[in-house]
C-alpha cells in the first residue's frame, strides 16, 4: 500500500454540460508525503482551490483520481480538515464548543472533549479564551480557534485554502509561525493554497507553482532551509526571485483572460 496523498492525473471541469464549460485543472499529477508542508502558489482562478476541494472529497474530480493511504478519495473524512479564508465558526456556539463540535458528533464522551479542548486552546495559544463568542476574538485568534477545531479530529492532513489572507502583515506572520509550531507537533501533512510568494517561501517544504487556468503545475521548487527563516537572505531572496520569474507569465495569461471573459 501507498501511504500518503497521492493526486493522479486529475482534471476538473464546471458546468461541463452547459454552455460555458470552465476547465479549472487538467491533468495533474502530484504526490504528498507523509508528514510534508506543501504549498499550491499560482494566480487567481487557476484551479488551486478547485484542487483542495477535491482532495478535501467535496467535489468530484472530472477525471483522474485521488488516494490516500491507498484508499480513493470519494467523500469527506475527519482524517483530512480543510480550513477556509474565513474561520466559518458557529457564532451562537463559545470557542471551547466549536473545538469540539466534531468530537460531540462522534460520539466522544463529555470528559474527553473536555480533555482536547484544554489541550487545543493552550496548543493554538487561547487559554482562557474558550467560553468567548467568535464575535469577540480578533481575526487571528478566530482563524487559531478554527485551526483547534479541525485538529480536534486529529487529521492526516491538513487542506488550507489562503487561511491568513484577510488579516494584517503582523498578524499574519504570527500566525505563520503558530501553524509551522502546531504541523510540527501534528506530524499532519498541510497542503496549503496561497498567492503570496513570501508565506510560501516561509513555510513550504515544497513549493508547486501553478500556470493560468486550467491549473497545471508549471514547476516545484524544493527548500530545504531551517526554519524560522530569513527571508532577506540570498537564499530566499533568490527562491523569491525565481517564483516571480515562473509566475509573471502566468499572471498575465490569467489577466488576458479575465478580460476576454469581460469583452
């Protein structure tokens, strides 16, 4: 058996049917190992999300397959969480409940949910925070209570779709290094969508560039710095270098597009 995520040949295509068939991604290949921080870069609309929400078993591939562990991906699993842009908590519920709203579906006994809520809340950094509405946090703490919850289920893998996108350059970045801290201690694997060379760089074990719809994976740049990482050293500000380079020309590709669409 294969263990991990493995992403083959998968091509995606909305409203295939109708008038205006949308082709997200074509033929995509990709493999995640075990414990791996991978992420997606590419311009908008180019078929990242398309992609995590396959993996994620929410939408149905048009072709290819997607395995892991050896078993095909055909619906949601606690074993792979997906974190959106916005925290998408229950506003009528406290954050200790939203943490372990999956676990009191499951099953678990009150003790036990009580046991990783506390352990959640000192994990992501809201101690005393837990019996707080959503509406009273910041962004960034609202997004770590949404990371606590999907952890409550103890998942293989983690599927982020631009997580930090809405909050400040500070918050963001503490945030960055509060997800590097909770993948180390998860041993979870993280495929992570993003536009953003800097956070990709900061973070990735593994960068895979994306072109301009549909999503084909344009180039994979492997980095092996320790992390945290300084990002104004040669080394990264050459990474940084090349990722603009391979994304230039598909960013155009994308707005040429988008303007067509609108001629």
């Amino acid at each position: 058996m294969t263990l991990g995520l493995k992403i083959t040949n998968v091509s995606k295509t909305w409203n295939p049917g109708g008038p205006q068939p949308v082709p997200a991604v074509r033929n995509l290949t990709l493999d995640v190992e075990l414990g791996e921080f991978v992420v997606l870069l590419g311009p908008s609309g180019c078929g990242k999300s398309s992609l995590l929400y396959i993996v994620a078993g929410l939408e149905d591939a048009t072709e290819g397959s997607v395995t892991f562990d050896g078993l095909e991906v055909t619906e949601p699993s606690p074993e792979r969480s997906l974190i959106f842009q916005e925290a998408a908590l229950y506003p009528w519920l406290t954050v200790r409940d939203n943490i372990t709203f999956g676990l009191k579906i499951a099953g678990q006994s009150p003790k036990k949910q009580e046991e990783a809520a506390e352990r959640l809340l000192r994990l992501v950094g809201l101690v005393g925070a837990g019996d707080k509405r959503p509406h009273e946090l910041s962004g960034g703490m609202r997004q770590r209570a949404a990371l606590a919850r999907a952890l409550a289920m103890q998942p293989k893998v983690l599927l982020m779709d631009e997580p930090f996108a809405a909050l400040d350059i500070q918050t963001r970045a503490r945030m960055q290094g509060h997800l590097l801290n909770i993948w180390e201690s998860s041993q979870a694997s993280v495929l992570l969508v993003t536009h953003s060379i800097e956070e990709a760089l900061a973070l990735a074990d593994r960068v895979v560039v994306f072109t301009a719809r549909p999503g084909q994976i344009k180039a994979e740049i492997p980095i092996s710095a320790p992390r945290p990482r300084d990002m104004r050293s040669p080394e990264m500000i050459d990474l940084a270098i090349e990722c603009e380079a391979l994304l230039a020309e598909e960013v155009e590709k994308s707005f040429k597009e988008q303007e067509q669409e609108l001629a």
